[in-house]
C-alpha cells in the first residue's frame, strides 16, 4: 500500500506525512497536567487522532497520528493492477489568541496492488514544527467517492526544549515492533532504528502487553536512573522497573515494554521518571487495559472488606485505610489490590487477587527451581537456562506470610489465606509447610481449584507426577476456563522427562495452546528448539517470548545470539545494541559479543564507539591501564617508549597501534578496538575492583583467547590435537620425578559424561561431554627420600623403581597442569598452540578463586627441591617473558581472509614530487568466488610520524593480467599517488563487503628524488604486458600492466619497465647510453633465455651461473623510457634476482636498481 500526495501544498515546517496499512493508530493530545485518552472523532470516518512532542536531534517537531476506517473509504479500480481510494484532510492550527498559524490540505491517495489484501486501518503520521506554546488544532477528513467525513479538534502543547536541561519527550505508545508486514514505507516509522507501529488508542487488550517509546535529551554523560510506573486509578505503583546507567551518553531512546496480564481492565497511566545528577525530569500519559470489566468476586463479601480494611490499618497506613473505607465494593477491591501490588506484590498475588477475583496463581521458575528441580531442568533444557532462574524471593514470602498470620488469627478457616500461604511457602521451597496449608484449605472446602492447584504443585516438589497431573485436572474441571492447572500439568510432565526431545517439545506447545500469551513458556521453546538445532523457530520462539514479556531480557539476548548462529550477523548486533543502551544491566553481558559481531563484519567505527562508551564508564585508575602499551609490547618497544620524553610518546603510541592496523586504509583499526575488548574483558571477568585485573588479565590482554582452559573446579581433558601435540611436547621434557610431583600434588580427578546443553553465557557451543566422575588413583609406587647429611638429600628409588619409571614416562597427564599444585589450592592453566612455538600457562588463586596469580614453588619437600632446577625453568612467569620476547602479541583478524599481492614502484613525478605507483592484484578465482559483487581496494599512504596523509577506500577497477582464468590469474589494479620524496609507511587492504572477507598489509617505503642533475633510474616495474597505447600520456606512451604478485609461470615471458633520468647529451645533443642486465638465481637454475623484445641495440647475451644482457642505446631527450622483455627458457622455479644497470656513456655516471622476481605456480 502507497499513500500519495496529490495537490497537497508543502508546508516548509511539514517534514513527513506517511501512510500506513496494517496500523491502528487513534490518539488525542492534550495540555499539560491533562491526560485524557484519544477519543473518536465526530462524523461517520471513524477517525482517531494524537498528538506527540520530540526533542529531535536538535530540532523539535509535533507528529501528529491519525487512522481511518478501511471500510469508510472508496476503493475504485486503476489499470487493473492497483485499487486506489482518495480522501481529502485539512489541519489547521490557532495559537492561544486565536489566529491561525499554520494550514495544511491538499489530497490523499492510498493505493494497494489489485490483488492485495486491504487492511482495516489506515494510518497517516504527519511530523511538523512549531514553536513552544499551547494551540488548538482543527483537523477535518472528507472521502472521496461517498460524501463520507469526521472533524476533531484537540490541544496542542509544544514544549520547549532546551540546551542544557533534562528534558522527555512525550509517550508513544506502540502497538507492534518490527512487525512482519510494516508496510510500503517502513523507514518512515522508524524510532531509534526500529520500526515501531503506533497505537494512538492507548487501548490495550486485556492479557497483552503494554508496548511505548520515549526519549531523554540532554543528560550530559551524567550517570542516570530511568524508572518506569504504571499507576491505576488510585495512584498506587502497579508496575515498577529502575535502571541504574553508568556515564556516558548525552541522550538515550528507550523502546519499552511491560507485561500487565495480572492487572484487571480499567484505566492506568504510564509515567516515565528520570534523575540525572541534581536534575530529574519525567512525563506520563493515561492508557486503558480493554477487557470485560466482570464482577468482583463472590467471595469478597462485607466481612471481607472490613479485614481488607484492618490489614491497611494494622501493615500500612490509617491514611490507606480512610481511603479504602470511602470507596465503592468494586473500587474496594482495585484499591486494595492495587496496594498491596506496590508494597507486597507476593502477598496482593497469592491472597488479594484470589479474594477478589483479579487474577490467579501461575507457577514460576523460580519456584521449581526451590522445589529442587534444577537438575531436571538442565537435563530437560539446558545447564545455562537453569543457571539463569533466580532464587525465591524470601524476604517478600516472609513478609507476605507475616500479613497471613493476621488474616489467619481473624479466620483461621479462611481458605483463601490458607492458599495463599501454601502458595508462598512452595514459592521458597518449604514442601512441608506447603503441603500442610494447601490440605487445610482442602479439608474446609473440598471443592476450592485454587487448593487443588496448590496440592498439585506441591506434588511436583514431590516428583509424584500422576498425582500432580491429578490435582491440577481437577483444578481445572472446577473452575472452567482457568488454564494455569492445564500449563502446570504439562510442566510437570516436561520435567519429569519421559520422552523424547519431540514428545518434550510437544509438552511446551500443548502448554502454548492453553495460553499463548504465557510470559516464560516461549522461552523454553527457544531454547529447546536451538538445542535440536532448529535455530529458525529458535528465533520465532525468542521473538514470540519478547512480544508477550517484553522486560524478559534473556530472551532478547538469546535472540540477538541465535541470528548471529544463523549468519544474520547485522540484525543481531541491532538486537544486542539496543538490549545494551536499554538494559545496564546487559552491557557487560552484550559488549563481548557486539563487538566480535562488529569486528566480524568490518564495522570497525561501531565498535570504537562502543568501546570509548565502555571506556567512559570506568574511572581515571582503570582508563590508564586501558591505554597502557606495555601490555602488549615486546621488550625492545617498552624500552624505547620509556625512554622516550613525555612530549614524544603519543607519536610512538599512535606509531605503534598504526603498525599493527589490519586494515590501515580506513580510520578503524581492529587490532586496537580489539586491544581494548580484551581490557575492558580483563575488567569485566578477572577484576574484583573494576579497576585492576590479576594475572590472567595481563596475559588475556596480550594474547586473547587461549586454545584450551582447565581448571580445578572444572577439568577438561584436552581434545583438540593442537592443543594435544603443545601437551605432550612439553609432558615429554619432563623427568619422570617431576611427573611424580604433579601427580602426588595433584591428587584425584574424575571424568563423566553428561547430557548435550548448551554451553556458556553466550551459547557459543553445544557440549556433549565434560569430565566430572570416576575417582581413580593416578600411582600406587612412592618414591622416597633419604639423606646422608640434613643438607645434602638423595633420591633413592624404591624397589618398583624400574616398573614406576617406565609407567610414569608412558602416562600421558590430561586435564591438570604441567606444573606442581596442590589439590586444594584453585588453579587455572590455559594453553596457546600458535604463541612461541605453544606454551602452557598456569595460574593459582590463594584466595577461593577470587584473585589468581603465578604459582609460586614449593621448598621443604624433598621430591620439590630435587626437581627445583625443573621448576624453575618452567616458572609461569618465565614462560611469558620467554614467549613476550619471541612473539609479543597474538592478534587474529576476525572472518575469513582475502588474499592478494601488492607491490609498489616510484618514478619521476611533478616538479619536487615524484610519482609512486602502487600495483595490487586479487586472485581472479577470488574475484569470481565473490559472486560478482563488488571488491574495494584501500589505500592510506603516512608520514614518517605516522600521520595520515592519503587515505582511501573505492571499489576496485581492473585489468586481467592472463587471458585464462586458473591458478595465479590475477586482477590489477593501479594507483598513482605525487609524493614529495622521502620515508613513508604504506597501508593496503582489499574488502569484499558482501561476505565481509578482507586483508591488510602495511610496509614502510622510501620515495626517491628524481630531480637532481646526475644520472638516476627509476625503480623497477614487473609486468605480465607491454604495449604501445596512444592513450597513456605516461611513460612515454607504453601501457604497462604490472605483475604484483612479482610471479611467471613456467615459459611466460619476464618482462620489466623502468625509466632514465638526466641523460647528459653530446656536443650533437645526442644521448648514448648502455644497458647491463644481470640476471642471477638465489633459488633455482637459469637455462635458455633468450630476449624477446627490447629497445636499443643488443650488445651480447653472456649465460652462465649469472645471464647477462647488454644493450647500447641513443637518443635525444634526457628521459627514456626502457623495458625488456625476455623469454626464460628452460629455467626452472625458483627465486631470482634482476639488477639494471645504466651508464651514460656521455658523462660516465652509472645508476642501479635491482629486483626480485619468482618462477613458479
């Protein structure tokens, strides 16, 4: 569907009118302290308008929301192919004394394809500025074809936002999120990158979810707290969420949500508070839940109300109590219910909403998890899911059991309470108890469902699964309609787990069927379903989950982690960005992730982003050490750097990150967005402070993420056969007596299978093993120790010497450290392959696991100081300086690599410039595996200080260097830059955006002068081919298509290109000058080569160990332009090395260059 503008005039001030399908937007503004809802218009349009006020990016604007009824509007035929109905709106707009400041009409045109379904609504925002104020708006709609129309007036208040003052926008209220349909324009209705279909009713369904967006301006990087209330009529807080941000942002953009199915239909508002240093700031609008308003129960008769009563009296306040006191029966039972939900949710949800009726009992997580079904769950979903359940709310059930007592002393037959209690002492575990008040209830009203549900889940602690599923049937056949007994069933079938994974998967879905709307089953569908790796409806499980729970924050993680398994890498660093800047509590959890998704995907400028905001919420201590170069540099570098004077080290710093960017063309450099991933991670897991990291920080930072981790509350054997073969070379050097010593130390360890789940916080894996059972005795034999004198001890073997030796050299150690620790003492080792050759590094914590540093050696057991020598060469920290000063960091470029060749040549250029010339060339295979999509070639070209000074990224342009694509067919392209002369460091990188592979090399360079009197030569230039081309206005007319790859195949011919400069004439002005060509092999054989082609006259081919050919040449000008092109005959592959030398035979100078070239595939 389209919405055209047909004769509609522009207003300067309208910035967008968008229409939309599939909407259903009613809304109605109003001044401040006035919150009315939107109400129909007048007239047969069924129109519905509101009205918003945001701060913009510096730009204020009014958007003003309007829907109209499909069915009002006249649908007429146009060229078979579309259906198009027309209608015709004027707004106009009076200040507060009257006068009209804006009006706007024109025409509307809303047109579907002729075979589209029409929706119901159509929906038209329009966004337009005013100046602060208060006006009335007049807004009338006319139909074209049928006479329909509709008017409304309405308020609207223009706020003024300021610079410099904490400020909201209004509410908007959202009735969908990325919805599947959004409609032809979708762009039109995004909010903070979403798109966010409008609900200007403010009517919500009663069991949906309340969805809404709003903006904060000017919080200037001051930390802040954003809280979220929504009040019923009372004023009572019936949902409270708070989150506490960390400095580092200016503005933020919250797309919320809450899920409010256990609040009864009636009128609420939203209010949206915010604090930010000495400032606060907050906005709020009312909002209906829809539903059949029913009947307060039965069961809350006058006696009832008069307890409520002496409950506010006795636990809140007499104030409370006057209040309550005044009001109507049904307003009795909102205003207590609504209470109690601010400060006892526990108790006005177990007891309050079962007396009146409001809502009932479902069964949490957290409660199966105190009934001790924890284990069950990781067998029946995963060990993280379970992990992630919290524990009972004890202090509210205790609480909330102390308010019982007071009812149960008035009635101690009151079967409600009686629920209530059994209720929330199930909530923390206490069976008995539980099993004790819920037959209480039973015996004093046999036909109670809310006592037989509590039996049932009280059955569940008890893994009686027939007699739970009994209780909750009954539930059900008592009270019809009531689906919790229903869903409690299928879960104690689930967790009882007599099934396989899809007759498991079926209990989860037949719960669905009972309630769609469940605020936790989706999610353990979307868990279940990656599990079985069946990610799409993973991520249709997830969705679902965040639709009707939308503060379920796991699920939107989880989310964001499944799409990125999926290869939808840019939505789920959308979904884990926006989980962070919404969520605090989330940063640390999404930062790892995002940034390896950007890093990923070449989005380097995102993620320095997100790692200056990391680095902004730490304090003056830590941001030191983030910027700390020693933590990664070799020996030779922190030298240099801390000899240098205090002015002169941000050049060396920005140097040295420079030298390591893989990809120098563009501003981001990955390696040090990832340098400061590894920090803040360091922080983040080996900090107890948040502002200084124990040993494994020091070395995670320097060389990531090692291959293999063991440790002492979690042993893995190793698996992986580069880990395996750095284990056994290094187990290998070992004495047999320091085997001993590792294995007496060590003492026993176990090995297990478990069941398959899905591994760490971000489910990087699913996991079909662990080692965890078995105990076993690693060595019967004891080696012992005696001495002559105290100061001198001797090993001396017992009599199982000769079987111990041979048993301990064959034993392979697995899943403990090459290093002597004791059993009780905590300890991590982690093991690099690819650093200096493969090292193993061990870690021990003197403090429960809490700080971890290098072990420090044993003294005062005899085998020890035997086996000193060993150990001391084996020190950890001995290990890392080794490793540090061989290989000072590790660093692997994220994604799959694109290879190419690169070479670069200088000649003459403009006046004190000279011209250097940079030749790149992708494997032509490369090229046609891309697909046909484009390749960019980047350049960046620095200073001697590393300061940029050219820097570029195109699409790549160029020329096949064979006419048959196979092995080593390469595509050139060519870049020119003029350069003064002088030292440079020259970055390139190929990207090929569409499958985000892409590589970066850097090397430093000198560019020549070419503009001195004596005799020079250019360097030398490779090429596949030669020709004159009236077209090039270089080199002297040739065009010359470089061989980057500095590589001929076997029998094609080698051909180079150079330039003469300053030729001195004779007294005829006539230049004479030879040229020596000597060719010699620093690997291979040379054998045939014969000239094809040259300028100048062949003086001689001299062939032996070295070919040498010379050639006289005359001419006129100071300048020439020579190549060569010679055939290798039968040379074989090899590396091969080509000097010309040039000498003027005029004024007897002599100029040389050289070059390497190879032979081969």
């Amino acid at each position: 569907m389209m919405l055209l503008p047909q004769s509609f005039p522009r207003i300067t001030d309208l910035i967008t009118i968008v229409a939309l399908a599939n909407l259903l937007v009613v809304v109605q503004p109003a001044f401040a302290g006035e919150r009315p809802l939107p109400q129909p218009a007048q007239g047969d349009l069924g129109l519905v308008v509101d009205v918003h006020s945001f701060g913009g990016d510096g730009a204020p604007y009014e958007e003003v929301s309007l829907r109209i009824q499909s069915r009002d509007l006249v649908f007429e035929s146009e060229n078979d192919s579309l259906r198009v109905a027309r209608y015709r709106p004027h707004l106009m707009l009076y200040d507060s004394e009257g006068d009209l400041v804006r009006n706007i009409e024109g025409e509307r045109r809303v047109v579907f394809p002729a075979d589209a379904n029409i929706p119901e609504q159509i929906d038209e925002i329009a966004r337009f500025r005013l100046d602060p104020g208060d006006y009335i708006a007049k807004l009338e709609i006319e139909a074209v074809g049928n006479g329909r129309s509709a008017g409304s007036e309405f308020n609207v208040s223009v706020p003024e936002f300021s610079t410099g003052k904490l400020t909201t926008s209004d509410l908007f209220f959202v009735r969908e999120v990325n919805p599947h349909n959004p409609g032809p324009e979708p762009d039109l209705l995004k909010k903070n990158e979403q798109v966010l279909l409008p609900l200007p009713s403010r009517i919500v369904p009663a069991g949906e979810s309340l969805r809404w967006y709003v903006e904060l301006y000017e919080i200037g990087q001051l930390a802040h707290t954003v809280r979220f209330l929504v009040l019923d009529r009372f004023g009572n807080a019936v949902f409270t969420h708070e989150r506490a941000f960390p400095t580092y942002r200016d503005r933020a953009r919250f797309i919320e949500g809450a899920a409010l199915r256990y609040l009864p239909p009636d009128l609420y508002t939203l209010r949206v508070e915010v604090k930010a240093g000495s400032h606060s700031a907050s906005t709020e609008r009312d909002f209906r839940i829809d539903g059949p308003a029913g009947e307060v129960s039965e069961a809350f008769t006058e006696p009832m109300q008069a307890l409520g009563q002496r409950i506010l009296q006795e636990f809140s306040t007499s104030d409370a109590a006057s209040r309550y006191a005044g009001l109507d029966a049904p307003d009795r039972a909102r205003f207590l219910y609504g209470h109690w939900l601010e400060r006892q949710p526990l108790f006005a949800q177990a007891y309050v909403a079962l007396l009146t009726g409001f809502y009932s009992h479902e069964v949490s997580l957290p409660t199966i998890r105190e009934l001790g079904h924890v284990k069950n769950l990781r067998k029946r979903v995963d060990k993280t899911f379970a992990e992630r359940i919290p524990e009972g709310d004890t202090l509210g059930v205790v609480a909330s059991r102390e308010i019982l007592d007071f009812v149960l002393d008035e009635n101690e037959d009151d079967p409600f309470a009686l629920t209530a209690d059994a209720l929330l002492a199930l909530e923390v575990g206490l069976l008995s108890e539980g099993e004790i008040y819920a037959q209480k209830a039973f015996k004093i009203n046999s036909e109670f469902a809310d006592a037989y549900n509590a039996r049932g889940i009280a059955q569940i602690g008890r893994k009686d699964w027939s007699e739970a599923a009994e209780r909750f049937q009954t539930a059900a056949r008592l009270r019809p309609g009531w689906v919790a007994p229903l869903i409690n069933q299928e879960l104690a079938l689930f967790i009882r787990g007599k099934g396989n994974d899809e007759e498991e998967l079926g209990r989860i879905r037949t719960a669905l069927q009972h309630d769609s709307l469940h605020p936790a089953l989706h999610y353990i569908a979307g868990r279940l379903y990656e599990r079985h790796n069946r990610l799409e409806e993973s991520v249709a499980a997830h969705k679902r989950q965040v639709e009707v729970n939308p503060l379920h924050a796991w699920a939107l993680f989880d989310l964001g982690r499944v799409l990125f398994k999926q290869g939808r890498i840019d939505t789920a660093t959308v979904v884990w960005r926006n989980l962070m800047e919404a969520r605090p509590d989330f940063r640390e959890v999404c930062t790892h992730p995002l940034l390896d998704a950007y890093l990923n995907t070449g989005e380097t400028g995102k993620a320095q982003a997100l790692v200056a905001e990391e680095i902004l919420t730490l304090d003056e201590e830590a941001r030191m050490r983030v910027e700390d170069i020693s933590l990664l540099a070799g020996p030779d570098e922190v030298t240099t750097y801390n000899a240098l004077d205090e002015e002169d080290r941000p050049a060396f710093v920005r140097a040295f990150w420079q030298k390591r960017d893989p990809t120098p063309a563009t501003p981001g450099n990955e390696r040090l967005v990832e340098h400061y991933r590894r920090v803040v991670y360091a922080l983040r897991h080996y900090s107890n402070d948040g502002v200084k990291w124990d040993r494994r920080g020091d070395v995670y930072i320097r060389y990531g993420e090692p291959a293999h981790v063991g440790k002492s509350g979690d042993k893995r054997f190793e698996t992986d056969k580069h880990v395996v073969r750095v284990k056994d070379r290094l187990q290998n050097t070992l004495s047999p007596e320091a085997r001993q010593e590792i294995i007496e130390r060590a003492g026993r360890y176990r090995t297990s299978t478990r069941d398959t789940e899905i591994i760490g916080e971000y489910g990087q894996k699913v996991d079909g093993s662990d080692f965890e059972s078995i105990d076993f005795e690693m060595n019967p034999n004891r080696a012992y120790f005696i001495s002559d004198q105290d100061e001198d001890p001797q090993y001396v073997r017992g009599t199982e010497e000769a079987t111990y030796r041979s048993r301990s050299r064959d034993f392979l150690i697995r899943g403990i450290p090459l290093f002597p620790i004791d059993s009780t003492t905590p300890w991590e080792y982690w093991i690099y392959p690819d650093v200096a050759g493969g090292i193993e590094v061990v870690f021990t914590s003197m403090a429960n696991e809490q700080f971890y540093d290098y072990p420090d050696l044993t003294i005062g057991r005899k085998i020890s100081d035997f086996n000193q020598l060993t150990w001391n060469e084996r020190r950890p920290e001995i290990v890392v300086a080794r490793a540090a000063s061989a290989q000072p960091d590790r660093y692997r470029p994220p994604g799959k690599t694109l290879e190419f060749h690169f070479t670069t040549a200088d000649f003459r250029g403009t006046p004190d410039r000279s011209r250097l010339e940079v030749y790149l060339g992708v494997p032509l295979q490369e090229v046609m595996a891309g697909g046909g999509e484009t390749f960019e070639r980047g350049v960046a070209l620095f200073d001697s200080t590393w300061t940029p000074i050219y820097r570029r990224v195109v699409p790549l342009g160029f020329e096949v260097a064979d006419l048959d694509v196979e092995a080593g067919t390469l595509a050139i392209d060519e870049l020119a830059l003029q350069v003064p002369p002088g030292k440079y460091y020259l970055g390139l990188q190929i990207n090929h955006p569409q499958t985000h592979r892409q590589s970066g090399y850097t090397q430093e360079l000198v560019v020549e002068a070419y503009d001195q009197p004596e005799l020079s030569m250019s360097d030398i230039e490779l090429a596949g081919h030669v020709e004159q081309d009236s077209t090039v206005v270089t080199k002297g007319g040739l065009r010359v298509v470089s061989l980057p790859s500095r590589t001929f195949k076997l029998g094609q011919p080698v051909i180079v290109y150079y330039e003469v400069y300053a030729l001195q004439p004779d007294e005829f002005g006539q230049t004479n000058y030879r040229v020596d060509y000597r060719i010699s092999a620093k690997e291979g054989k040379l054998s045939g080569i014969r000239v094809l082609r040259a300028l100048g006259r062949l003086l001689g081919i001299v062939e032996k160990s070295v070919v040498t050919i010379s050639y006289e040449r005359s001419g006129t000008e100071p300048d020439e332009h020579n190549y060569l092109e010679i055939d290798p005959g039968e040379s074989k592959e090899g590396r091969y090395e080509l000097t010309v030398t040039v000498t003027d035979l005029n004024s007897e100078q002599t100029s040389a260059k050289d070059v390497i070239f190879l032979i081969g595939e």
